[in-house]
C-alpha cells in the first residue's frame, strides 16, 4: 500500500443524511445501514438539492460521534458541503469536519468497491505498531469524482 499523505485540514460544515450503526450491524445484512444511507442519498439525489450547497461540492460520508473508538457505535452522514448551517432546513444533520491532522488514503475505481477496499487498507495500516494514533473524531470520505475517492483518517 502507497504511504498516506499527511495534512492539516481546516473545518467544514457538511449537511446531509445520517444514520447510527457499527460494524458488527454492518456485517449483517438485515441490519446494516450504510448501505440503505447511500441508496436513499443517491436515489433522491441531495447532492443536487441539498440547501446552500457550496458551489463545485463533493459528496462526503462523515464518520463521528464514536463511543468506544472503531469497536462501538458511530455516526455516518452522507452529504455535501454548505456555507451557513442556519440556512439548512432541520429535516438534515448538519456538522463540522474537525480540524486538524489528517492521514489521506486515495484511491480509484468502481465506487463502491473502492471506498470498502479501502478502508480495509486503512483498517490494516493502523494495525502497525508504529501507526500513528487515530483520533476518533471525524473521519470522511471525498468522492471526488464518479471513481475517485480519498479517504481521511483523523490523527492525534
């Protein structure tokens, strides 16, 4: 696997559609929510139609609001970028994409694959004992193109 890049980002606010699981209910396809998540957002197509979008937004898929780090439940919000949360009607979440350190994993192909190999990749980079430390705040997905995405892991 190709080292990941290393970056401080600023916050962003991100309004969309979220939902609570953790891997195990991911596992089980009754349960699972991510996939359900991504259908509902593609299928009514907020990227489109989501309020006070920022022009030229890529989808993101937010990871936060972690109770115990990757082994309990955590938050996923499908949506893109917006300038004024208080513009966003309340039938979406909102939130902001923490600043701060950053590992960076891109990768391209069929979507979404891709973004599940990847996160894989992830998953067994920080198994290293020398991997640096996830911070377990916000983690997200860009999608920035139909198979591209790039994959940033918050980092202490």
């Amino acid at each position: 696997m190709i080292e990941p890049e290393r970056e401080r980002r600023h916050g962003k606010t991100v309004a969309g559609i979220q939902v609570r699981t953790n891997q195990e209910r991911e596992l089980q396809a009754e349960d699972a929510q991510l996939d359900r998540l991504w259908e509902k957002f593609n299928d009514e197509r907020l990227a489109e139609t989501i309020p006070d979008k920022v022009a030229g937004s890529p989808v993101y898929g937010v990871y936060t609001e972690y109770e115990n780090g990757d082994k309990g439940d955590y938050s996923v919000l499908a949506g893109v970028e917006v300038t004024d949360e208080t513009k966003v009607p309340d039938d979406y979440a909102t939130l902001t994409l923490e600043a701060g350190e950053y590992l960076i994993f891109r990768a391209q192909g069929r979507m979404p694959e891709t973004a599940v190999e990847t996160w894989g990749k992830v998953w067994h980079y920080f198994e290293a004992e020398d991997a640096p430390e996830r911070a377990f705040l916000t983690d997200y997905e860009v999608y920035e193109s139909t198979d591209k995405v790039a994959i940033f892991v918050g980092v202490k």
